[in-house]
C-alpha cells in the first residue's frame, strides 16, 4: 500500500455500498455477538496482514465479529466525516493515510476517546507504542486514536542495473547523489521522485542535506539558507540531470521501478511484494546517512480511531487492544514486512532473522514523522510543500519557489513572526 490519497474515480455503487457498512447495533438477540464494521484505505500488497489480523480476533473469541472493508482512501476521506457525523458510518475506521487528519475529527467531536488502557488482553498497551505514536494521536491530554501500523522509508535498488553499472549501495548522501546520476542513462533513471498522491519523499532528501520545512514554533524555514541548500542539489539533479521524470503520482514512479526503468526508489515495505512479483532482482537498504554523518528517514503511521457515535465502545476498544496487541504485531510484520509499533518486540528474534523487516525495523529509532501536530498539517503539505516541490522540478527558481511557499505555511499554520 502507498500512502497519502491514491485518487481514482469511484462509481456512486461503491460509495453507496460504503454508507450501507454503517455503525451496526449488534445482534437482534442478546446471546447473539456484537457486530462491528471497519473501514480501511488499505487495500495494496500489505492489505492480507490486516485482513489476517481480523480473521484471528473473529476466531480468538465468540461475543464480538468484525467485519472490514477496504476502499480508496480518498471514497473513504470523502464519505467518513458525514458518515460519522450522523452516525451512519462504521464503529472504527482509518480515515485517512496523513495521521494528522485526526485533528479534523477531535475539532467536529465525531472521534471516541480511548480509555481502555493497560496490559491486560482487552485492554490497549499505550505505554508499548512508539513514543512518537502516542504524541501524535493525542490532543488536550487525551488519546483518539491508536497506530494502524508503523512504517519507515528505505532505500530500494534494482541489482542488476546496479551491477550492470558497477555501482555499490550507496551508504552516504553524496554516494546517493552520484549513484542516481551515473544511473541515468539508456532511457532508465537512477532515483524516481514522486511528488504527488504519494508518501512524501522530499521531506527525507531535506532532511538528508540538513534542512527542513518547519521549526519547532510551526514557522516555514523553507526560505532560510538550510531551507534553500537542502532543496537545491536534488531540484539540480532532476532538472538537469534527468535522474526522475517530473510530476510523477506514487502509483508512476513505482511503474517505473517495477519495469526496470528506474534503479532506484525510496519507499514502505508495503512495495516489496510487488517488485518480487514484478521479477525485480531486488535489494533494501537503509536510506544513506545525513551530510552530518547522522541516519534520518521518514516514519509514517496511518490512524485507527473510534466513531464517536458507536453504540459499541467497549467491544471496538477490545479489538484495538487485539490488533496493537504482542501477537497480533508480530505475526503483521512476519507477513508484510512492517516494523512493528510496539517497542516491545524490538529485539524478536524471529523478527530480526526476516531480512526485510530487520532493514525496515533498523531505521526506526532514526525516523521522523512529517509534519507531526503542525497546525493544519494536511493542508500545509496539500496547498503548500507539493505545490513547491512541482514548481521547483518545472524550472521556478529556488528562492522564489520557496518564499511563495513560506508565506502559505505561516498563513496555514498561524505562524507570525521568526
């Protein structure tokens, strides 16, 4: 699956079978067990893990079924706040694949609070999740919603044209940059660079060569010097050396690499299943080290929250505590390749011997979400920070580029002076 909206055209079928999913009032007979509905976004190579984790909650126990359902994630980001808001959508949902999309359900008060916590069976072990996890899912000291999962970004390499080339991984920045222009050539391109409808890969090069969107007062440092140099040697490297095309949606630039015409991509675990599938003598590495000599990479989690309106909350907060729980992990990044979001099987054995997972689960500790609690972070990526990086990679110069773009986050983050 790749994060952020896949944008599609839904017939009106599927949206109204979507409605038809709603919050469901359990059996008509009080033996019979509670019903619960799920929507999710996720629906690419790693959607069997979650259908798996819903499979063995149905068979742990008789008093409560779920039943999930999978749709684009922009049907989903298009009919779940009305849906919720009259009470006609699903008991649980992940409403999207940006983690701070949640604030805009905390605002119009359609999301439940968790309360069920702690370290027994039915119960959600908060204290288990990532940090970070917990911060970003939290609002006025209160917890809406749990981790559907945690994923990092690494580096992925097609050997053979690797080979082909006489070019190693590249294990530092300026390896990675003259790596992915020595590969360009013979109509194949050494790294694609999705911008759009994609989990964001900028925001990684950025922070690569020392630079950054946004400081610690939500303030655009897009137009300071860092913010400029850190933009400049990849904007030089696609516009001048070709190494990706331009514009390219998530769903493009993985094509490419599937075809063979790209030797290199940074992307989630949820891919790799598709590059085997493709025939892609394929490597994973972790993403080269900092300018400073210091790993940095992407960390992306996608929300599981509660309908406000469910008439259910203690069964729904029951299958949370089932999937963020010891077991059902595991077995999820056994089978998709995931790192997990419990800190708590960071040392697994069996999870260490699985070669995707130990690239994916290396980089955790030295990962950073995008824009993490930024005011109005959906819309500062959506109306700033992709339009930057499109005009940028279409020839707008560096330092106009960045200040049009400085200007939209302050105004959208209400950031006012430096």
């Amino acid at each position: 699956m790749r994060y952020k909206k896949q944008l599609a055209v839904v017939a009106v079928a599927t949206a109204v079978g979507l409605l038809a999913t709603g919050c469901s009032g359990g059996g008509s007979n009080s033996g019979d067990p509670v019903k619960l509905t799920v929507w999710t976004g996720f629906t690419g190579g790693d959607a069997p893990g979650y259908e798996q984790i819903v499979k063995d909650f149905n068979a742990s126990q008789k008093k409560i079924t779920v039943t999930m359902s999978a749709e684009p994630w922009d049907t989903i980001q298009q009919k779940l706040p009305s849906a919720w808001m009259t009470g006609q959508g699903p008991d649980i949902a992940a409403p999207a694949s940006d983690p701070n999309v949640i604030a805009q359900y905390v605002k119009t008060k359609s999301v439940l609070p968790i309360t069920k916590t702690g370290d027994s069976a039915t119960t959600i072990n908060v204290s288990k999740f990532a940090p970070a996890l917990v911060d970003e899912f939290t609002y006025n000291d209160k917890l809406y919603a749990v981790p559907a999962n945690y994923a990092t970004l690494s580096l992925y390499y097609n050997k053979a044209l690797f080979t082909a080339a006489g070019v190693t991984p590249p294990t530092t920045v300026d390896e990675l940059k003259a790596a992915a222009k020595k590969l360009t050539t013979d109509g194949k391109y050494g790294l694609v660079l999705a911008d759009n409808n994609t989990i964001q890969m900028w925001p990684v090069l950025q922070w690569l060569e020392g630079g950054d969107i946004v400081d610690a007062k939500n303030c655009s440092v897009l137009s300071s010097t860092k913010g400029r140099d850190s933009l400049k040697p990849w904007v030089d490297l696609v516009v001048n050396d070709k190494i990706s095309p331009v514009g390219l949606t998530g769903a493009e630039a993985d094509a490419l690499f599937s075809a063979g015409k790209a030797a290199m991509e940074i992307n989630g675990p949820w891919a790799a299943p598709g590059y085997k599938k493709a025939g892609i003598d394929l490597g994973i590495v972790q993403v080269p080290v900092a300018a400073s000599g210091k790993p940095v990479t992407l960390g992306s989690t996608a929300p599981l929250a509660i309908s406000a309106k469910t008439k259910h909350p203690e069964e729904a907060q029951e299958f949370l505590a089932y999937w963020t729980g010891k077991v059902a992990q595991k077995k999820f990044s056994l089978s998709t390749g995931f790192p997990s979001l419990r800190t708590d099987l960071a040392d697994d054995s069996e999870l260490a011997a699985n070669p995707v997972v130990k690239v994916f689960s290396s980089q955790v500790p030295d990962s950073r979400l995008y824009l993490p609690q930024v005011p109005n972070a959906t819309q500062v990526d959506s109306d700033a920070y992709v339009p930057l990086i499109g005009s940028l990679t279409r020839g707008t110069g560096i330092d106009d580029g960045t200040s049009t773009a400085s200007k939209k986050i302050d105004e959208l983050t209400g950031c006012s002076s430096k």
